[in-house]
C-alpha cells in the first residue's frame, strides 16, 4: 500500500430526520402556514428544544443568504409565527419564490451539517470499517475501535476512544483536524497519519504531510526539536512537526521527557506493515511470536496464549488473515513443531519436545 493514497470525495450524508423536518417546516413557512398548519408547526417546536435550535440556525442562515434586512430572532424561543405577513412580504421583495427557499435551505444543509457534524462509530473485534466524513476527511477504523467526531466551523476535533485508525485529511488551513487520544492531540491540516491506542501508548505514525503532537491538556508539544537546532532559537520556530515516514510512541514515561520525545524514521516497507491491516492482512518480518500473537488476538474473542516464555521470542515473518487464526496455529504446528493445547476460550502454544 502507498502511503501516498488519496480517496476521491465522498457525498454528504442524508439529513437525519431531525433535520429533514426542520427543513420541511422550513420550506412551508416561506409561503405562510394556516392556522392548523401554524398550531402543528408550534407543538414541533414545544416537542424538543433542538427543533426550535435547528429551525432558528436556518432562519439566521436565510438571513445571510438574502433576508439581511430583517432582524434575526434573538433566541429559539423568540422565532417569530411564520405566517406573519412580514415573512412573506420578504420573500415577495427579494422576488424568491418557494422553489428557491427550498434550494437555499438544501445548500443551507450542505454547509451547516459539515461544520456541526457530529457522532461515534464503533467496530466490532473482527470488523473493519471506512467512515467518509462530512468535510470530505476519511476515517478507517481497525478492529475493536471507537472514534467520536465534533465538528464546528472553527475546528474538526476527532476523539480516538479505543483501538486504532487511519485519517485521510481534507485540506482546509482555517479549520484544523485534531485527533485526541490518551491525552495526545494530532493537529493536522490536509495530510494522512494512522493513530493507535492501547493501554501501554498512543503511536502516531505520518503518511502523507506533517501534523504536530502535542499533550491534550497543557497544549505543549510532545515531540523533541529538530536535531543540531541551537537551543536559542527554539522560541523561534513553533511547534516541532511529525513528518511523512516519521514516527512517534507517547507512552507515560516519555510525556515527562523535558526535553521532548525523539521521532523515527520508517521505511516505506515498514509503513506498509503497518497499514497491512487496511487490506485484511497482518505482515511481519521476523517479528517476536509475542508480537503476532498480541496482533492476532485483536481480531477474535478466542485468544492465543503463549505458554513457554522462550517460544514467546522465538521470531517469525510472513503474511497472515487476521481472520485465520486456526491456519496461522497450523503452521506452528506443521512448520515449526509447536504443540497446542485447546481451550474453550483459548489455544495455548508451547515450544515441542
């Protein structure tokens, strides 16, 4: 895989039916309501607060998009009957007829749900799973992992919660991407990087472009400065950055290095380990058996266990389905003289005689 992918992209998502309503009602009120259409309109509003938040973020989009002239309700609360004569001697005055209210509410949709998109997406053990975010950004997910998006127009934040992804970043210099994970914020612009979290480290590892790491809470960079820099200009340069085919590992113990966490260099066959996942495969080359069957056991609920600490550093190197766990147990067995003790719940591995 290169790590210089791009994805083509994506289209927005459906308006959720909250949104579809707003926009409905949205669209009635531009040609004034009946009084039973006005009395049903304010039960939908009295029903959910988030109904009148929605219906007054058109109103003020409307505002933008023609109807300067008239002032913005002041609250939700304070959105004024739609069937007053004011609203319609508006839309008659700007000459628009209903056809384009409706336009202009859809293109209001197509700007509004990308800079206030939110939501979690969960993978199950063994499950994989490409989510096209709304600003055009694509997120691979790993197995067992949850990501949980907030976006606004000023930022698009990304809270990595378990497991491990791959972000595709769409180019927008205004509106930074920063992923979040144990205590690690990854600032991107337009770029690629995969993070991985698990209960040791966060490892950030830079596709394409550059991001900064730094700690969640204090802002600070994680990441050493550039070697043979003079330390008196440091004040001068900002942030040190991650570039492609660099690397971090945050753990506990490197956060309270002073004098920063150094980056490594990775090979492109490395990179290519290291996304094999993507394509359903875990590549090794001579990896400790501790190491693969730690990777495999990601993948299922029926574990390994290494049950002879010097098999444990015994290495191996080839390319496996992660779903093939019985086949990888095989070649052990047939290659390698491993012998294999069944559980309900695991296969336990030790050297042979």
């Amino acid at each position: 895989m290169s790590p210089t992918n791009s994805h083509p992209a994506t289209p927005l998502p459906e308006p959720t039916e909250m949104e579809a309503a707003a926009l409905a009602w949205f669209t009635r009120c531009q040609s004034g309501l009946t009084e039973e259409q006005e009395t049903a309109f304010r039960d939908w509003l009295a029903a959910d607060p988030r109904h009148a938040a929605l219906f007054n973020e058109l109103d003020s989009t409307w505002e933008l998009l023609g109807r300067a002239g008239e002032p913005a309700p002041a609250s939700a609360a304070d959105v004024p009957s739609p069937s007053l004569p004011k609203r319609r001697a508006g839309l008659l005055r700007f000459g628009l007829p209903v056809a384009a209210a409706a336009a202009l509410a859809l293109a209001y949709v197509g700007w509004w749900r990308p800079a206030h998109y939110s939501g979690e997406t969960v993978t199950a053990i063994g499950a994989l799973r490409t989510l096209s975010l709304p600003d055009g950004s694509v997120v691979t997910l790993n197995t067992d992992s949850v990501v949980a998006a907030a976006f606004t127009p000023a930022e698009r934040r990304i809270r990595l919660e378990r497991g491990e992804a791959h972000f595709t970043v769409a180019k927008n210099p205004d509106r930074p991407f920063i992923v979040e994970a144990g205590g690690v914020s990854v600032r991107a612009v337009g770029t690629a990087f995969n993070v991985r979290l698990d209960s040791k480290a966060v490892e950030v590892l830079v596709t394409e472009g550059k991001v900064r790491v730094d700690d969640t809470a204090s802002g600070r960079s994680l990441l050493a400065a550039p070697a043979g820099v003079d330390p008196a200009v440091l004040p001068t340069l900002g942030h040190p950055i991650l570039g492609a085919g660099q690397k971090v590992v945050v753990t506990p113990e490197a956060e309270r290095v002073s004098a920063g966490i150094a980056a490594t260099a990775v090979s492109v066959d490395e990179i290519q380990r290291t996304l094999s996942w993507q394509e359903r495969r875990l590549d090794f080359d001579l990896a400790p058996l501790s190491e693969i069957v730690a990777e495999f056991n990601r993948y299922s609920r029926h574990k390994l266990v290494i049950g002879d600490p010097v098999l444990a550093e015994k290495r191996f190197g080839g390319s496996f389905r992660p779903d093939d766990q019985a086949g990888f147990v095989r070649m052990l067995q047939e290659n390698f003289g491993v012998t294999v003790q069944e559980t309900e719940t695991a296969t336990v591995l030790r050297a042979g005689p």
